[in-house]
C-alpha cells in the first residue's frame, strides 16, 4: 500500500488523497469493530454497512481518478481493462467464500463475518487478487494461532467461541501493509 500511496502521489494527488482517507477510513472501522467484537462477539450493521458505502465509495473513485490521470492501469484497481472492477470483484468475492463457510458451518462463522468480508474485498481488491488471497489466509493464520493459544494456556477448549472479526481486519491490515502494492 506505501508503495502503491507513493505512485498515486506523483500521477494523481487527488488519487492519492482519496485511498489515503479510505485507509484513515479503515483504521477507525477496524478499531471500532475490533472492540465491539471483542466485547460481545458481534459486527454490529450499522458500522458495517456504512463502510461499504465509504469505502467503496473512496476506492472506486481513487481507482478512476487514477486509470485517467497520468498513472494509467498500472495504479489503481483496473480488471479486464475496467477501472475499479478489482475493487467490486474484491469484496463481491470474498462476501462469497465467507457466506459459502457459513453455509457450510453455521456454529463456524457469524454472519458479521460475512458482511465485514464484502467490506475487506473492497480494499484488497482495490490492491489486487494476490492481496485479497494475503489477506484472507492471514486471518485464518492469525486466528489459528489465537485459539492455540487459547487452548495450550487452558482458557479455552475446542467448543470454545472466539470472534473472528479482529483476525480478519488484522489480515486485511498486514496484507495492506506489508505486501508490496
């Protein structure tokens, strides 16, 4: 993602600063989600749904500003030639590999997850397929790691439920973060 803001920098200004508030966007959502489904072990609508719409909202419009600016399909979610496809391909994307574990395992995954999923897509797309596989194999890893902990340390057993959202805006974040836009 730096590499990816520093590119937008010199091709698109405008770019650069709609992807910057989309990640300031993010920074406060993942805070608020985190704590609230630390607490109650919900990913409660009306943060979710809004950030559908500021995010790809933020996204699309960086992605478009970007593809007719100077920086052209290298900068910017472009699929199949289409600006902004990557970021609704994304998040439709991910929504579904989510709802299909939900429907696959009930008890497994909460419907938040599958909503706060769709919303994730939206910015790994924007970045590409390579993070939005990044990014989702991260939460499962972050989440896998969490509950061995849980389970050596004897705080939890294997019927033990623990909230899935903070793993999966942990693997979004290190996915936007770390790999190299």
């Amino acid at each position: 993602m730096i590499r990816r803001l520093s590119e937008l920098w010199d091709a698109s200004p405008l770019g650069f600063w709609l992807v910057v508030a989309a990640c300031l966007y993010f920074v406060v959502m993942a805070v608020r989600l985190t704590v609230v489904d630390i607490r109650s072990h919900l990913l409660p609508n009306r943060i979710v749904f809004p950030s559908y719409a500021v995010a790809g909202v933020l996204l699309l419009a960086a992605a478009l500003v970007a593809f007719f600016s100077d920086a052209g399909p290298a900068v910017g979610a472009v699929v199949l030639g289409v600006p902004g496809l990557g970021v609704i391909a994304g998040g439709a994307v991910l929504w579904l590999f989510y709802f299909v574990l939900r429907l696959i395992h009930p008890p497994g995954m909460g419907f938040g997850d599958v909503k706060l999923a769709g919303v994730l897509g939206l910015y790994l797309g924007y970045l590409g397929w390579g993070h939005v596989f990044a990014g989702t194999f991260a939460a499962f890893v972050l989440g896998g790691l969490w509950s061995l902990i849980i389970l050596v340390s004897r705080h939890g057993t294997l019927g033990s439920a623990i909230p899935f959202g903070p793993f999966m805006l942990a693997g979004a974040a290190v996915s936007m973060v770390l790999l190299p836009g």
